[in-house]
C-alpha cells in the first residue's frame, strides 16, 4: 500500500481543530482509495515562538522538506502582537514560503451552488456565476525585496520597499497559469500596473512573449489592478485564471473570496518545485478558537487540493469535494454559514456529515 508523509503544521487559534477534523477525512479517503498517511507534526507561526522563540524552527524546515506535501491550519493570534515585525507568526508564513519556493499560491474562489445567497453581490450580476483561479506569485515582488525600516532622507523620517521582478520569475508564473487554465475555461487575464511600474510592463511583456511562443491556444488579455477590483465586483464571470504579482495577488484574492460568500469555504495551494503546502484562505479567527464551532470545510478542501496536485490521488481528491457539496445539499451548516431551516452542526458534525458522504 501506498504511504504518504505529511507534515502538518497546526498553527494558531482554530488552527489546531480543524486540522484534526481534516485529518479524519484523509485517513477515510486513504481507506477508501488505498493508501494511507504518515503524519509528522511540527510547529509553525505563533506556537512555535512560544516552544522555540522563532516562528519557523529548523525542525518544521526539516520535516517539510523531508515530505510529500505539508498541510497547515493558520498562524498568528492578538497574543503575539507585541513581537517585532521580523520576529512575528505571519514572517513564519513568508519564511516558509521562501524556503521551500513556494512560488504559486493557487487561490480558487467559486460560488457553492447551495450557499449563492450568502454572497454579498446581488444576483443579477452573479448571472453566470463566479468561479475565479487567482495565480499569485509568491516568492517574489514587494515581500521579499530589500527594505528599510527607518532612515533620514532631506531631513525627515522615511522607510522604503522594494519591488522587483526578474523575467525567469514571472516566465514560471505564466507558464503556471497557463497549464492551470488549459485545464479549466482557457482564459488568463493578467494583471498589472504597467501604466505606472517598471516591474509591471517586464511582467506583462514576458507574459505576452510565453503566451505567444508556447500558448497561444489560450485566450490572454491583460488589466490594470484597480481597473481590475471593479471588474471583480460588476463582472465576476469575465475572469477563468488570474494570474498577478504577489502584493496584487495578496489583495484581489481577498476580495474574490468575499465575493464568493464563502471564505469558511476556500482552500488555497502554494505550491514549490520540492514539495507544496496547503491550508484554508481563512486566518486563526482567535475570537473562535477552542469552541470546536470552527467550520473545516476549507481545510478539509485544501486536503483534496494536497491529493490533487501533489499526490496525483485525483479520484480521493473528487470523493472529497463530491462528499463536500453532498453534505452541504443535505443542509448541514456551521455558524459562519448558518441560516434558518438548516440543521446547525460544529466542526466536528460538519466532519461527520462529510465522512459518511464520501464514496
Ligand atoms: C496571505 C496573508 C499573508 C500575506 C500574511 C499573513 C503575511 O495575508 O496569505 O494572504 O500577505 O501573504
Ligand atoms: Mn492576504
């Protein structure tokens, strides 16, 4: 039997129990499709700060390095607040992303069938939907240029970021987005602000040259970023595959899963060319913690996103979502997704309820 190792990073707030009720699901779907999990726990975020005063411990490096695909829950919480900004959960999140080159951080945003009304756009311009892959890059731009904290310039007070992008980068990017949308609708639309920025018109002329000399089956047009958060909220069914610079990326695909109503609901993938990691859109959601009321849908799909892309299990992958969407129609709710008439469940019910529907 085929056995995967897992390194899971529980992190902080709800972190920790919907990644247990995530666990349950792997174990069954590894029962039903033959295959089974070596898990090997580590740290990451504002726990590890607590056990080893660094957000991202060299043990948490070396298992995920040693491992087929790494799932996390979420990381930070008020309680490290007063750490210093390189010293915080969140820079345990970006160290990871860099050490393991997790260059694309696959963000899907799409409408449940069953949840429609819970998104806040009105349904005349739902029409078709929304069902949005945002490709951000992530090992890159703004995040990991130089900066400076604090100097004195002409006499006042002033810090910078840099922005930079090399074409190798954004070369890689593109091709991902491209493959990405070949599988889906066959539109990428990328996005940039090369009206105003050198490292836009690099991205959005490496763009143009990948797409013309190797894909030029898929249908490509480019959008300002501003342009393009309007675009989100009156004509969400133009976009298939977004593809952007990391800072852009980081704000649109908020703003895409709000707009899907259902940000309980949203996996994402950051994926690397050693091993990927997992986890929810969500963050910690410290007010919620420990009540087991957390929903893990979205932990529970990036376990099917794991399946999919990093273990080739696409058939466990399908089980998964089909159990999702089946437990959802059969109306079982959590808090954040409750209405009237619903049967209201905790994590551990909506666990349940997806365990029994999965085939
Ligand atoms: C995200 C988060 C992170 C980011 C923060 C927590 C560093 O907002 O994953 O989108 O900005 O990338
Ligand atoms: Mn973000």
């Amino acid at each position: 039997m085929k056995n995967y190792k897992i390194t899971v990073l529980k992190g902080d707030g709800i972190g920790p129990e919907i990644v247990d009720e995530c666990v349950k699901v792997l174990d069954k779907a590894g029962e039903k499709f033959g295959f089974s999990f070596d898990y090997n726990y580590q740290l990451l975020g504002g726990c590890a700060i607590d056990e080893y005063g660094v957000p991202y411990p060299d043990e948490t490096a070396k298992a995920c390095k040693a491992s087929d695909a790494v799932l996390l829950g979420a990381v930070g919480g008020p309680k490290w607040d007063s750490q210093p900004g390189n010293n915080r959960p969140e820079k345990g999140l970006l160290a990871i992303r860099e050490d393991l080159g997790l260059f694309a951080n696959l963000r899907p945003a799409k409408i449940f069938a069953p949840l429609k009304s819970a998104s806040p756009i009105k349904e005349e311009i739902i029409g078709d939907g929304l069902d949005i892959l945002i490709v951000r890059e992530l090992t890159g731009g703004i995040y990991f240029g130089d900066r400076c904290e604090s100097e004195i310039h002409n006499g006042a007070e002033r810090a910078w970021d840099l922005e930079n992008y090399s074409v190798p980068e954004v070369d890689r990017i593109t091709r991902f987005a491209m493959e990405a949308a070949r599988k889906r609708h066959g539109h990428v639309t990328s996005v940039d602000k090369s009206n105003v920025l050198a490292t836009s018109r690099l991205w959005r002329r490496t763009v143009i040259k990948i797409h013309d000399e190797d894909y030029p089956d898929v249908q490509l047009d480019h959008m300002y970023v501003d342009n393009c958060a309007q675009q989100f909220a009156i004509h969400p069914s133009f976009f298939d595959v977004v593809v952007t610079g990391n800072l852009f990326g980081d704000i649109l695909s908020d703003e895409a899963a709000v707009l899907s109503g259902s940000i309980g609901m949203l996996p994402s993938a950051s994926i690397g060319n050693e091993t990927s990691l997992y986890e929810p859109i969500h963050g910690s959601a410290p007010d919620i913690a420990g009540k087991g009321i957390a929903n893990p849908i979205a932990t529970i799909l990036s376990a099917a996103m794991l399946l999919r892309y990093s273990l080739n299990e696409d058939k466990a992958a399908d089980a998964i979502e089909a159990a999702v969407n089946q437990a959802l129609d059969d109306g079982y709710r959590t808090g954040d997704i409750y209405k009237e008439g619903m049967k209201k469940v905790n994590g551990r019910g909506m666990t349940d309820a997806i365990l029994a529907r999965i085939q």
